[in-house]
C-alpha cells in the first residue's frame, strides 16, 4: 500500500487515494486490531498527525456549509486515516523502509529523465517569461520531491546499504547527481531553496559532529560559491532570477499584480493577515475563506481565483482558524520533530527542511499531492 501511495505521488491521484485507502484497510480489517489501536492510541507522533486534522475540523464549526468547506476537509482527510494506516508500519524492518526509499528515488529519477528529453528545448523561453515546463501536478510540489529525492539519495549513500550487489550504490549516486541537476535545469525556486537549506544544515553538522573542523569549513564555502555559480550560469536559473526581479520591482513600484507570480503572492499574505486581524481568536472558517479572501481583491477584480488565497501555509491557517486553530496546528505539525528528540534523525529531519520552507511560500498542504507527500514521509520517516 505505500509504495502504491509512492507511484500515486508521482503519476496518479487515483493510486494515491487507493493506497491510503488500502493501508487504512489493512489495518481495520485485521484481526488484531485491538492491538494496532493500543499502538495507535499510545504513539504520541500519530496522534499529532490526527491532531492537524483537527485543527481543520474546528475551523469548519466556525464556517457556512459550502462546497468549498467540504473540499478543505477531504483534502485533509489523510491526516485522519494514514495515521492509523502506517501504525503497522513502524513494525517493518528498516530494510523495507529503505527498499522503499529507493523504488521512490527510481521513480522520480525516471519521471525526470522523460520530462528532460520532452523540454529539452523550451525551457529556456518559458522561465524568460515567468513560466515552467508542464510537470505530472503542480511544480513547486514537484521539485520539493526532487529535492527530497537527493537527500535520500545523500542518506542511503552514508547508510553504505546494499540489497543484492555492491553495484546499488553506484546506481544511488547516479541519481542522486542527475536529480541534483535536473533540479537546477528545472529551476522552481521554492525547491532549490529547499535543497538548499537541506544541505547546509548537513554540512553544518557534519562540521561540527567532525574533528577536522578545517576541511568542513572549506566543503561549505565550495558549496555556497557552487551555488553563485550555478545562478551565473545555468541558462535556465539566469532566466527565473531574472523575471523574479522584474515582478517585484513591478510589485513594489504598484505596477499591477494581476499577471504577476511573485507580487501577486505577497499581495495573497497581506491580505491574509488582514483578513485574519478582522476575527483573530477563531478565525474566518475554513468555509468562508473563499468568499472572504475574494472580497479583498476589490481593487483587483481581474485576479485569477486559485491565486487569492493566502500564500503561506501559516497565514492561510491563522486566516481560516484564527490563533486557536493555529496553535493546534503548530502542535501537532512540530511536536512530532521534537519529540524524543527526532531531530536527531537526519532523513527525517530534511524532510521537516523541506516541507517546513515550502511552508513560507506556499500553501502546500491545500493541494492532494502536498498533503499526500506530508502524510507519506512524515509517517515512513519518524
């Protein structure tokens, strides 16, 4: 069931949904199920996943009985079933979690590999003007998998871990490097940054867990200048930097938003915060989040609906669930990292990395695919 969650991730909404659907299954109709509810109930980190839930399902009490209210909560549903699905999965060896870790880097790296020879030649053109290649779902969620791709990569690598010959570790590293490069070919921002921050914080501890501090030192600064020079040189990268520049300072000299990817993203959180000022306590309600976020555009009858709404995955929360929704929210999206000191998990604590700076710029789990992917990892990783 989770590696059919996995392909979901990657081709299909309808696998995704017929994994979480199968694992929940395996468990309900188990024979043992006293036993995987004592687990369930007695595991703090499964139990914050169900709490973020909840946090939604308070905001709902607070909201009118629309279709978009019961389309927030049955993107959040996997919050509430995948939990209690993967209790019998923190019984699994490590070796299966692993095996797991690598169909999902295949995957991905034969995904990246069609895409390449598909875009090949127009890219390029594309990021002059603000837009990216056509990917399987929306891109950003797209490269902040790419990303985590490479630091399971990274990871299975330190790990030394061979199944059945020597050989895998060479097949690991190819994709590590090849999806390391595509991500700078394919140049969304959100999940370099991401891929970014991952491994500095990698570096930054292996230095200081080293006792040859000098050598650690020097690794970093190769990787910060690798970086300047990537932004230099990659045609693709020099593209986005570029546009990037032009919208903002559009934006901040009060040039319209409307066309605008980046303008248009600042102007969604300021609203945001607006509107969450107006209700601080308890929020708007998820229900009402639509129809009140498009009352503030009055200025800007012209902006596409799916870009009003709050553009930050914490705005968008306070906004809907005011300060009580949002605290619970916190609790459970961060409890999990520091309980028992999880953070100590390097994989795991990448995947935080990742998920927690998407966070900043994007509403990523109001999408299928971004709650699908922090269910899935999220709970195979702790």
């Amino acid at each position: 069931a989770t590696g059919l969650m996995m392909y979901g991730l990657l081709f299909s909404r309808g696998l995704l949904s017929s994994g979480m659907i199968s694992m929940i299954s395996n468990v309900v109709l188990n024979k043992r199920i006293g036993y995987w509810l004592k687990q369930y109930f007695t595991d703090v980190v499964l139990l914050c996943f169900t709490l973020i839930f909840f946090s939604r399902v308070l905001s709902a009490f607070n909201s009118s009985p629309t279709n978009f209210l019961m389309d927030r909560l049955r993107i959040w549903l996997p919050f509430l079933i995948l939990p209690f699905g993967f209790v019998v999965m923190k019984k699994m060896p490590a070796q299966f979690v692993r095996l797991l870790l690598i169909y999902f880097l295949l995957m991905m790296t034969a995904e990246c590999c069609w895409l390449l020879i598909h875009n090949l030649q127009t890219n390029n053109s594309l990021y002059s003007i603000g837009h990216t290649i056509q990917t399987p779902f929306s891109h950003i969620r797209f490269s902040l998998m790419i990303a985590m791709c490479v630091m399971i990569g990274v990871a299975l690598l330190r790990m030394k871990f061979v199944q059945i010959h020597v050989a895998e570790k060479w097949m690991i590293g190819a994709c590590t490097i090849f999806l390391f490069a595509f991500m700078h070919w394919l140049a969304v921002r959100r999940g370099l940054l991401a891929l970014y921050v991952c491994m500095m914080i990698w570096i930054v501890i292996e230095i200081y867990k080293s006792k040859n501090k000098k050598v650690g030192l020097a690794a970093l600064g190769i990787f910060i200048t690798s970086i300047l020079i990537a932004f230099s040189v990659v045609p693709s990268l020099k593209s986005k930097m570029g546009y990037m520049r032009y919208d903002l300072q559009q934006f901040f000299v009060g040039g319209n938003p409307t066309q605008l990817s980046d303008a248009s993203r600042v102007l969604s959180m300021q609203y945001g915060l607006q509107l969450f000022k107006q209700l601080p306590l308890i929020g708007t309600g998820i229900g009402n989040l639509k129809k009140d976020m498009s009352a503030m555009y009055t200025a800007y009858p012209d902006m596409p609906a799916e870009k009003r709404f709050p553009h930050n995955q914490f705005v968008y929360v306070l906004a809907s669930g005011g300060i009580i929704g949002f605290m619970i929210f916190c609790y459970g999206i961060f409890t999990p990292l520091i309980y028992r000191r999880n953070f100590k998990r390097m994989l795991f604590l990448m995947f935080y990395v990742i998920a927690l700076s998407s966070f900043f710029t994007e509403a990523t789990l109001e999408e299928q695919m971004g709650t699908g992917f922090f269910c899935v990892f999220g709970l195979l990783l702790y």
